[in-house]
C-alpha cells in the first residue's frame, strides 16, 4: 500500500485496514493452496537433480534467447524452448511445485477480483506486473 495513502488514514481506519491485511494475510497462508506451495518449494529446492535441471534449462534458454536475437527464427527457438519445457516438467519435483504454483495463483487471483470488488479499484492494475503475470 502506498506509505503516503496510509498515513492519510484516521487512526481508526489504519487500525481496521492493518487488521484486515493480517486477517487476509492469515486466511492466505492457512489455504491448503499455500501449504502445498510450501512443501512442494521446499521439496524442490532440496531436490538437486532438478535444481540441475533448472540450471541447464535457464542456460538453455538464455542461449536460445541469444540466438534468436541474432538470426530471428522465433519458430525454432520456441520450438526448442517448448522441448526442453516439456522434458523439465517430468522431474516430479518440478512438476509438483508448478501445478502449486498455479493454483496458489488461482486463488490470488480470486482473491484479488474480491479484494477489488469490494475497494472499488483494480487490485491487479494498481500492483502492475509481477513475476507471475
């Protein structure tokens, strides 16, 4: 939240606003969604053939990515991409950790659609782009 709006706010109505980001913030946190994204990112990053992998993938793709700035065959590139993406989400821990990753986003989403509802903006407009989208 922007520090400056926050300190616009009556003490009171800082005091119900704090609560109900702790309020949300725990409600979140207790979701199966979130403990499933837990376990699995602790699990993948105790898993070293897929850290492995991961590393080999981002190398991969930063050459990729190298390429195609040179010679411009999206086509290719992307195939390759698409390969190797498809080859990376067979390690289990991989695997896990993505399919939790992309129902924590559900439920951020829906959350955020509420959360606008009821403040009357954008959530997702006013956060601005993020590592998820």
């Amino acid at each position: 939240m922007n520090k400056e709006l926050f300190k616009e706010l009556r003490e009171d109505e800082q005091s119900r606003l704090s609560a109900a980001i702790w309020n949300f913030s725990s409600a979140l946190s207790s979701s199966q969604e979130f403990k499933e994204y837990e376990t699995t990112f602790s699990a993948l990053n105790q898993d070293e053939v897929a850290q492995q992998e991961l590393r080999a993938f981002k190398q991969k793709q930063q050459e990729i990515n190298q390429l195609f700035r040179q010679n411009g065959d999206r086509e290719k590139a992307l195939a390759e991409l698409g390969k190797l993406q498809s080859s990376l989400m067979k390690n289990p821990a991989i695997a896990d950790h993505t399919a939790a990753q992309e129902e924590l986003m559900v439920i951020s989403t829906e959350a955020g659609t509420i959360l606008s509802k009821n403040i009357g903006l954008d959530y997702a407009a006013v956060c601005g782009p993020s590592c998820c989208g």
